[in-house]
C-alpha cells in the first residue's frame, strides 16, 4: 500500500453543470435517507453513504470561480 499515489482532478464546469451536480447529490442523500429501515448495519451504512456525499457537497460548494481566460487572437 506504500506505492499509491494520491491524485486529483479539477473539472472544467460551467455554473448549470455545478447546479446540476449539486442537486443529484441531494437526491442521492434523500435516497439513501429514505433507504433506513431500522437496521443498525443498514442505517449505519446509509449514514455513512451520506456524510461521504455531504464531504463532496462542501467542496463544491467551498470552492471559489476562476474567470475563463481569453482565448489568444490569430493575427493574419
């Protein structure tokens, strides 16, 4: 387990993909907040399920917008 290499990515997303990502993350929390039954195991897995994507919630919603750069002009 010594060889991993922690990687990451910084995905290109306009503010509707951002809107979008966030509301799907939602429905899978009430998901998987509809899903317990009771069950310690179960529930505890749901929970967990949750937090995770409560995790990703925060960062999407921590991050600051960068503004597009100019694209560079062909002269003739």
């Amino acid at each position: 387990m010594n060889n991993e290499n922690n990687y990451y990515k910084a995905p290109f997303l306009f503010m509707d993909d951002v809107v979008q990502l966030k509301e799907a993350i939602i429905v899978a929390q009430n998901h998987y907040g509809d899903q317990r039954n009771g069950t310690l195991d179960w529930d505890a897995y749901c929970q967990k399920r949750i937090d995770q994507l409560e995790r990703v919630l925060y960062k999407i919603d921590s991050e600051d917008y960068k503004e597009l750069p100019t694209p560079p002009t062909k002269e003739i």
